[in-house]
C-alpha cells in the first residue's frame, strides 16, 4: 500500500487526499504495531505518525516514550510499509529521528511560536532532504508562521508544507483549537508552492466533531488530513478524547464528499453568479471610497471648529442601528460589528 507512495512528488503536484495518521504517543511496541497494523487496512493512509517527544503544560504528565519508540516506529514502517512522521522541537530530536529513519518530520504549535527555536531547526537540518510540516503557532499569527516556513527556506529544505491545527481562543467554542479558516487561506495565497493539510484532531479536541471539521477542512479545500488513532483511545496516554479507532477512522473516511477544486468550462450558472458578486464588490469598494472621503471632510469640519474626532455616543449608537439593520437583513451580528468597526476605525485615522 504505502510504499508506493512518493511524498516528495506530492509536495510538488498533490494528486490525492494525503492521509496522516496514529497515535498522539507512541506508548508501548504493542500499542503502535496494533495501530499500525490497523491502519494497514485503510488504503487511503499513506503516514504512520507517533508523537515520540510531548510538549506537555504540566510537567508530571507523559512527555513520551523517547528513542526507544523510534524503534518501534521503524519496525512498524518494515513491516506495514508506511511511511513515518514525528514531531521534533530540538536538534537533538531531528538527529534521532533521522538515525532511525523517519521519514517525515513536523514542527509543532509550541515550537513555531519561538524564532529561536526554529532557527535552531533549520541550522540543524540544514542539507537534508526530508519533507517538513509546519503546524500554525498557537495564536493566530500568520507572520510566525511564514516566518518558520523562510527560516526553513534559507536552510535549503525543499519540501515543506502547513498543518492547521486551529488557534487558541479565550472565547467559548466547542473547539479544542478554533479553526480560523481564513488564515491558512491567506498562507496559500502568499506561499501557493507550500502545500496545507488540516490536523482535525487538535482542531477538535473530541470525537463527535472529527467528521463534521473534517468536512469543513474538504470543503475549503485541504488537499490532506492529519487525524490521530489509537487501537483503545479510551487509555491513551495522553489525548484521549479525540483519538479514534482505525476501523472509526476508516468509515469516517468513507463518508466524506470530495469537492471538484475547479468548475466545468460549461457550468455557466455559477460562472454568472461570481460575476454577480464581482460587480457587487466593486460597488462595496465604490461606497467605502466615498464614505472615507466624506469623513474626511467631516475631519476637517471638526479641527475647524476645535470638535474633538471621536464623540463616543454618537458612535454606540451608530454601531447598534447597523446592527439592528443588519440583523433585520439576515446578517449576523458579529459579522455587522467586525465591518462597522474595521470602517470606523479607518474613519478615525483619516480625520486626525
């Protein structure tokens, strides 16, 4: 099954959904060669991934088997014929890793938040050429991540590619990690040679919500999945909530729709909406324009007659009409409150 599999041609032309799966820990031989053995059945995995070393908050909890593990990765590799992934956050790692063959390394979350520790990545894998992931740092901050991705770069690796794994919020979310769709989108956009794939575990923290995230992450168009498994979840070591069984991981799997990436030259009804909504934005566009020059003008207004820029109430009573008006439209609030505010803040800088 996997072996045929040529992960360096699909960091270059993905032709198929890359499928990324095993154990959050890799805990005993038995616990990964069950797994292992498990996942073998499933066509579409192609990565056996096993967490070797575990970036833990507390420090009494499992923070992994360590190289013995490796060993067992590499056994289950011989004999399964997958390829296999592990996350390393010190150089120490990435040689050990290598030593034993892993075949795919990643950078986790905690990791790519601190320059220092990813430069020391890069200046230690320097000349090498195995594939790296990069998951997004905790926060969402897409200039950590670029900034991992060019630290990566200036040491030479040639394939590398994303893993979103959602941001941490202080808002309440059924997430574990929210998953702010639009910043891996806007990482393709800068960086479409760098390839992105959607850890839905770590998204989601539990189970029930791995198919629906998973789809979510399809429908956006991720070209891959990593999702953690484990042959008896409910004693994993660490994580058990979102690992799920590789017969589980199988029939989820099969139940997801695979959009078409591009449309038929002849489907005219959704080539005519988009124009639709082309002309639309421009009309937006035209209104902001000109919203912004009457403010201006109102700026000039007020230094003219010594009127401060901001009158307070006047603006939260602005922004609750719109809202209200909004909401009366079929918009969500949220969405009304972002705009005004974006719009309003705009309207401050251009009056001072």
């Amino acid at each position: 099954m996997s072996e045929s599999f040529d992960i360096r041609k699909w960091f270059k032309n993905p032709e198929e959904l890359l499928v990324i799966s095993g154990p959050c820990s890799v805990e005993s031989r038995e616990q990964l060669l069950e797994t292992a053995e498990g996942l073998s059945k499933i066509q579409k995995v192609k990565v056996l991934r096993g967490g070797i070393w575990k970036p833990r908050t507390r420090p009494e909890a499992f923070e992994g088997i360590g190289e013995e593990g490796l060993k067992w990765m590499r056994e289950a590799k011989e004999r399964f014929g997958f390829l296999t992934m592990t996350e390393v956050a010190v150089p120490e790692h990435v040689e050990l890793a290598l030593k034993y063959g892993i075949d795919v390394l990643w950078l986790g979350a905690r990791t790519v938040v601190n320059p220092f520790s990813v430069q020391e990545l890069a200046d230690c894998l320097k000349g090498c050429d195995v594939p790296v992931f990069v998951k997004n740092p905790i926060a969402p901050d897409l200039k950590l991540w670029l900034g991992a991705f060019e630290r990566l770069d200036g040491a030479g690796l040639k394939y590398l590619g994303g893993i979103h794994r959602g941001f941490s919020s202080y808002d309440e979310t059924p997430y574990r990690n929210t998953p702010v769709w639009h910043i891996p989108i806007e990482l393709k956009r800068l960086r479409p040679d760098i390839q992105i794939i959607t850890d839905v575990s770590h998204i989601c923290g539990r189970r029930d919500l791995l198919q629906e995230v998973a789809q979510h992450a399809l429908d956006f168009g991720t070209i891959g999945f990593m999702i953690e498994s484990h042959c008896n979840p409910e004693k994993a070591l660490t994580d058990a909530n979102q690992q799920i069984t590789p017969e589980s991981l199988k029939n989820a799997l099969n139940t997801l729709i695979i959009r078409k990436t591009a449309v038929d030259a002849d489907d005219r009804i959704l080539q005519n909406l988009r124009k639709e909504i082309d002309v639309i934005d421009e009309d937006i566009l035209n209104l902001i324009a000109k919203r912004m020059n009457v403010s201006e003008q109102i700026g000039e207004f007020k230094k003219e007659h010594n009127v401060t820029v901001l009158q307070m109430d006047r603006w939260k009573k602005v922004l609750e009409d719109h809202i209200n008006k909004g909401v009366s439209l079929g918009l969500s609030e949220d969405l009304v409150k972002v705009i005004f505010e974006i719009i309003h803040k705009e309207s401050i800088g251009r009056q001072l």
